[in-house]
C-alpha cells in the first residue's frame, strides 16, 4: 500500500540528546560516569518520567534508593538543557525538504511532559508537524507499549498500512512493524535519504 504518512521519533533521530553532554565534563571520569549511567540514573528510571511520573518525583524516589549520590541525582534533571545538545542537520534537512510534499508528518516520541516544551521552543523544525505530535509523558504511554501507536493512528485517523515509522530504538521498530507500519530503524551512520528512496520516497 502507497505510504501517506511519515512518523518520526526525535531523540537520535531529529535530536542528538545524551546525559554524557552533561556529565562527561561533572565527573571528569568517564568510569565513574558510565556506573552512575548505568546503575544510578539508567535509562529505566528516565524512562518513567518519559511515561509521565513528575521530574520531582523521580529525583526524590531516586535520592531515597541511592542517598550517596543525591548530587549527581539533583543535577540531572536541573542540566537536562546541556544534555540536548543539537539537532541532526542531514535528518532535520530532510524533514524540511519532507514538509514540501505531500505526505503527512507525524511526530511519535518518548519525552518528559516538563521538558518537552523546551525543545519546542528551541528547534524551530517542530512547527514543521503543526501539533500533531504524540508525546509519551502527557499521555502516560510509553513506547514499545502498543497502544501509545494507537493513540496516533485514531487522533488523527490514519492506518498503520499506509504509514512509515523512523525510530532508532530496535524494540520501538519491532513493535511498530508487528502493528503494520512500515519502519526505517535510524543508526549513527543512516543515510535516511537512501533509506526513503528505497520506499519510493523521494525528498
């Protein structure tokens, strides 16, 4: 079926965000930084406030877990801004050239309720898709979880079949394929335009 609609997600693929921004230059060791990544503030914790527990919240039950890095926990969420560091020019310029055809832009992402609005102030390329974005945190959903692609597909009435969905997280494109999504899975070194081209989207 002819693709209609193009739904992208945005950190790692529209937006270069990382906490290591931030704090590869708080600790000055890289070691000690990836442990705290890994095991202290892991992606699993952010993830929660991505599905829409409060930034507060979160810090609190965290610093009650691990009381010994209640520094390094507090300074998370309050330096979030140098953690998103830019966008991706080549997938940003793409999305432009996008906005000039006829296709439908969709925006599906997993983000923070508090800090979204941040980044939609800064990077003028959100007006591109004119509100119709699905954020996990004001819609206490989260990607892989089906039913936050559900939210998408009714709100703006669309079918999966005549859909492509562009994401970097393996576990978002496997989840969006089993729905009947067309999918491009976004790594570092993806040529999204050749990847499009290959669908028979040219930009």
């Amino acid at each position: 079926m002819e693709i209609k609609n193009i739904i992208f997600d945005f950190g790692g693929v529209l937006v270069d965000w990382n906490p290591r921004y931030f704090f590869k230059d708080y600790f000055n060791d890289d070691e000690k930084m990836e442990y705290f990544l890994q095991h202290i503030a892991q992606s699993e914790w952010n993830e929660e406030q991505d599905r829409g527990r409060s930034l507060a919240e979160g810090t609190e039950l965290q610093v009650k877990k691990f009381p010994e890095w209640e520094k390094e926990l507090r300074a998370y969420y309050d330096n979030w801004t140098v953690m998103l560091k830019s966008d991706i020019p080549q997938n940003v310029d793409i999305l432009r050239r996008l906005a000039t055809t006829d296709y439908h832009l969709f925006g599906l992402t997993n983000w923070s309720e508090e800090t979204f609005p941040y980044a939609l102030e800064n990077y003028d390329f959100f007006q591109i898709f004119d509100g119709k974005i699905v954020v996990s945190g004001t819609e206490k959903l989260i990607k892989p979880d089906p039913k936050i692609w559900h939210v998408l597909l009714e709100r703006y009435n669309i079918q999966a079949s005549e859909s492509l969905f562009i994401d970097d997280n393996p576990k978002n494109i496997e989840m969006a394929a089993s729905l009947g999504f067309k999918t491009i899975k976004i790594n570092p070194d993806t040529d999204l335009e050749q990847e499009l081209a290959g669908m028979g989207i040219k930009v």
